[in-house]
C-alpha cells in the first residue's frame, strides 16, 4: 500500500490541495484491488488523513475526503467491490465487457472529487507538500515498477479472456514472488501460509453473508415479490424513469443502513433491476426490453440496457457508505481524524455528490457505458468531463472566487444541459447536441468573466475566506 501513498505523492502532492488529491489518487490504485471502501479509507487514510491535516485541511474535511474518494474503488475495474463479478454473473454479460464499460463512470466520479478538493483549497489557501528531496514519480516506478505487477497481471489476463477466478489465482501467486524483490517484505513459507490462513478466514465470511443473501433473493424470485415490486416502482413513478431512479436511491440507502453494500446492492437489483431496464427500453427505444431481445436491429442494444440498470442499482448501493445516519466509510475517517462523525458523514456526502449524478447518466447516455459509435463515444465523453469539472465548481461555488447567487446559477444552468442535453430537446427546442454543448461552455465562460470583472474591480476576493474576514473585521 505504500506504493500506492508513494507514486500518487510525486504526481500530485506539490499542487494545490495536494495532499487531498493524493488521497485521491491512491484511494482509485489501492480501490481497484480492494473489495471494500472502508478498508480503502483506513488503508490510505492512515496516511493521507494526517498528511491533509498538516496542510492546514480542517479536521471534518480530511475525514471526509478519503472516504469519499474511497467509495470510488469500489467502481473501478478490474475489480469493481464485488459487484462486477455479481453483476456479470446476473446478466450473463462476460466481465471483461463490464470492466471496459466501467472504467470511464469510474474515472469521472474521481474527477469530480479531484475538482472539488482543487477549489477547496484554493478557497481556504491550502497548498501542496513542498519537500525537493522527495522523489519524482518516474523515480518511483523506476525503483518500485514491479509492485505493480500483479494488478497489471490480473487485468491483462482477463483482457486475455482468462476467468476471474484463474486470474485472481495467478495474481495472487505473483504477489509471493514480487515481495523477493524487497528484502523488507520478502514473504517465506511461514508468511505465505499465514496470508493463505487468513484469505481462508475472509472466504469464510463472504461465503457465510453470500449463503444469506442467496437464501433471500430465492424466496424474492420464487414467491413473485420481485415482480410485484417492480410493479409498484413502475406505479409509484408513473412511469417516469427519473422518479424510478430516485425510488431506486432511497430504497438503497435504506436497505445500506441495515446490511453490507454488496448484499444491499444484490437484494435491490433482484428487487428493481426488472422494473428500471423496462422503462430504459421503453423511453430509449418504444418497446419492452423482451421484445428488443427478439428484434434483429435492436438485440444489440439489450447489453447496454441491462448493464446500465445493473449500474444504477450498484453505484447507489455504495450510498450508504457516505450517506448519513448510517455512514460507515466516513465514521472511519472521522476517527483517523479526531473529527466530529456526523459533520464528517455531511461533507463526505458533499464532496461523493457524483454518486448521484452517474445513475441518471446511465440511464440516459449509451456513450457513457461506451456503448455507441467512436465519434458519438468521443464526443459524449468530452462533454461529461466538462460537465464533471463544472459540476464541481458548482458544488463548492467557486471558479476563479467565491460565486454569488447569479452566477451560481448560470454555472448550475451549464451543468445541467451538459450533462443531460436532452432536457433541451423535451422542452422543445430543436436543435443538435453540439450546438447545447458549445451554449453550456459559452455560460460556463460567463460566470469566469463574470468573476474576473469582480476581481479587477475587487482584488481581494482571490484572497482565502480565514485572511477575507480579518481584512472584513479591520475595515468595521
């Protein structure tokens, strides 16, 4: 894991909010091999944590940003929590699809964290480790690269078409002969039968909680309230699909409080899965998902719509990591912080705000599951990035200062019609999503000139908000 602190440190620990963004950046490396987003907080944030406090992050904040970026392991390939291997156990979609399809939701729910950390600091004036004896990042790789060899083995062998499980087997086997290359951490007989006692003890675990869940979700199937569920979801919504994946969130968060994400996330799939993917055909496509599973020119939209289902279900199941009362994740970092947990538990909500952005993206872009033409994908994807990067100047209302209310605004006005261009098309205006992405930009450039007017006029609102109040507290 130290690999994980180390390389991340190089790449982004000088910058603005440095040693935030460094959490960031080990939370998706050490997430993508890690199955749980509390294990990721704890792992990383016994590090990052302090580090952040030490940059002059306020306590509550430091707490809330591991396990917020934490959560973001939990959807990036090629290990994806356990939920990707479930999901493609569920939709008999190979994993490897599912993994591709995955990996850029995952990149932008970093991103959006990324952002929110870089006006954070530049808000409150918070810098990056300034250390020149500290290593650069190709240093790192060049001293360390072979760390790194069993999460490159695992994902190019099952690129390679190799299954989960065979993968897993030979990744693991290679983390014994990578550890020879450290003297420190060389693994003998005795260490490696000790981590092999302990893999067993956490099978033990997972195959007693899985046994349960099975044992749920038979009695959901055999006894129809699957059905009747989805038909009330269908009902409660009136058939409106935003509604559904609102019901679908709540419904999640309360399950998440009770029991672990991942048997919220299966429950809840088994529960709405049916419901959701029959309403995504219909609104995309005119007809039920059965009857496009029997269409020759719409058969090969079905994948897209049952992972995208799957996926609204998965990414909210995660909420309740970081989602207050029950937040588990962020009571973690609160406790490496010494901060309050229930403040804690509001700002990590407020910085994994993308959570609940991405299942409205799955259910109305194909692009953002990679699903599409090259052109389509491409464009699709620039104009999610941009709209993520906006989405969290919005969040944190600040761009180049603070945002008044008109200008938070025209930015909120931005975000939306960049993320979900066809609200412009339901209004009635008829015209080419290029031209709705070059307005969104055009407000967004708005609110920079507009706040770059106030700065000429005004000098001091660069300055962080702690030295705006004494300048405040001298002139009265």
């Amino acid at each position: 894991s130290r690999f994980f602190i180390d390389l991340p440190l190089a790449i982004a620990g000088k910058s603005v909010g440095g040693p935030a963004k460094v959490a960031v950046i080990a939370s998706g490396f050490f997430g993508s091999v890690s199955g749980s987003a509390i294990a990721n907080t704890v792992s990383t944030g016994a590090f990052t944590i302090p580090m952040m406090k030490r940059a002059g992050f306020r306590p509550h904040v430091a707490g809330a940003i591991e396990p917020a970026a934490s959560i973001g392991g939990m959807f990036m390939p090629p290990i994806m929590g356990a939920g990707g291997f479930l999901m493609a156990e569920m939709t008999e979609i190979p994993y490897v699809q599912i993994m591709k399809m995955a990996i850029f939701p995952a990149l932008m729910y970093f991103l959006s964290v990324f952002v929110m950390i870089h006006f954070e600091a530049k808000r409150h004036g918070l810098y990056g480790v300034d250390d020149p004896d500290a290593p650069t990042a190709w240093q790192i790789l060049r001293k360390e690269w072979f760390l790194a060899a069993p999460l490159v083995i695992i994902i190019v062998m099952m690129l390679m078409g190799r299954s989960a499980g065979f993968s897993a087997v030979v990744a693991t086997a290679s983390c014994v002969v990578v550890s020879w290359f450290t003297p420190d951490n060389r693994m003998g007989w005795r260490q490696v039968r000790d981590a092999m006692i302990e893999g067993g003890r956490n099978t033990l675990i997972i195959g007693a909680t899985v046994g349960v869940i099975g044992i749920i979700v038979g009695t959901i199937s055999l006894s129809g309230i699957g059905l009747k569920f989805s038909d009330i979801i269908i009902s409660l919504s009136g058939g409106f699909l935003p509604v559904a994946i609102l019901l679908i969130g709540i419904a999640s968060l309360v399950l998440g409080m009770g029991v672990p994400v991942t048997a919220a996330y299966l429950i809840t799939a088994v529960l709405t899965v049916g419901s959701v993917s029959r309403m995504i055909a219909m609104h995309h496509f005119g007809v039920p998902l059965s009857d496009m599973e029997i269409d020759r020119q719409l058969v090969q939209y079905v994948p897209w719509v049952m992972i995208s289902s799957h996926m609204i279900v998965y990414w909210f199941s995660q909420d309740s990591n970081i989602t207050p009362p029950v937040c588990v994740a962020a009571y973690a970092g609160a406790a490496i912080a010494g901060s309050d947990p229930w403040k804690t538990g509001w700002t990590s909500f407020k910085f994994a705000k993308f959570l609940y952005i991405g299942p409205f993206l799955f259910a109305y872009s194909q692009a953002f599951l990679l699903h599409g033409d090259i052109l389509a994908i491409a464009m699709t994807w620039v104009t999610i990035a941009l709209a993520t990067v906006a989405f969290g100047s919005l969040t944190m209302g600040y761009l180049a200062c603070g945002m008044n209310i008109v200008e938070w605004v025209i930015m909120a006005v931005a975000t939306v019609i960049l993320f979900f261009p066809g609200l412009v098309h339901a209004a009635g205006i008829a015209v080419p999503d290029l031209v709705i992405d070059v307005v969104g930009i055009a407000l967004w450039g708005v609110v920079f000139a507009m706040q770059k007017a106030r700065i000429r006029r005004d000098p001091t609102l660069t300055l962080p908000v702690h030295e705006q109040r004494k300048l405040q507290q001298t002139g009265a």
